[in-house]
C-alpha cells in the first residue's frame, strides 16, 4: 500500500495479482488496484477527470484519460473518505503506474490536480 497527499487529498493504492484471469502463455497479467481518497482539508472537492501513465516492464507505455472514474464523478466533503476499484492488463508480469486526478474545490470552482502515487504490479511468481 502506497499514499500521497496533495493539497489536502490522500490518494491510498493497493494492488492485486489475478491469476485466475490471467493468461501468461497468451502475456495477459491482470491486476486488480484499489483507490481510497480522502479529503484532508476544509474545502468540498469533486474529482472531475483522471489521467494515468501505465508502463510494462517490456518497456511499453500507454496513457489512459477520463472523466471521473469508474463513471462517477464523486464530490467529497472535507473529511469524507471514497473507494473505488478497477483493473489494469499488462503484457508482462511486472509494472506500474501513476497519474493524476483533476479536482475542482466547490466553494470557488478552482481546479486542481492531484497526484496519483506512482505503484508497482507484480505478479507473485516474478518474486521467486
């Protein structure tokens, strides 16, 4: 598990293997990650778009750009706590990836981003 705090938003990832769909002789490595955010200070903040960097230890590297995530849009009050999960695919049995959240604070509509901490995929037979 892995955190960074950005302009008073904690971003929390923790990551999952899936062998059961995964498919090695086929290079297709399924990981599963999971978000938490939390809004650390006093303004409500609404998480409007994502941008993610996603590199496969065979060098590959792609970006990933939204509105939202996993088709939400959530507004958080200061204090308030979001979780979410979603999967990544790699060619590879290893990676990571990092990226960024676009926020607006609702009180004066400022946008910001905040940023995603960079973490690492692994498969567990890779560790061996």
């Amino acid at each position: 598990m892995i955190s960074q705090i950005t302009q008073g938003v904690k971003v929390t990832v923790r990551t999952q293997f899936q062998p059961m769909h995964s498919h090695p002789e086929l290079k297709h490595f399924l990981f599963t990650y999971k978000i938490m955010i939390e809004n650390r200070s006093e303004y409500s903040v609404q998480l409007l778009r994502r941008h993610w960097h996603i590199f496969d230890s065979n060098g590959e590297h792609r970006e990933v750009e939204g509105d939202g995530v996993v088709g939400q849009q959530p507004v958080l009050m200061p204090n308030e706590v979001y979780e979410y999960e979603s999967a990544c695919n790699l060619t590879t049995d290893m990676g990571k990836m990092h990226g960024t959240y676009q926020m607006i604070r609702i009180i004066d509509k400022k946008s910001f981003n905040v940023d995603i901490p960079k973490f690492k995929m692994i498969a567990p037979q890779r560790l061996n």
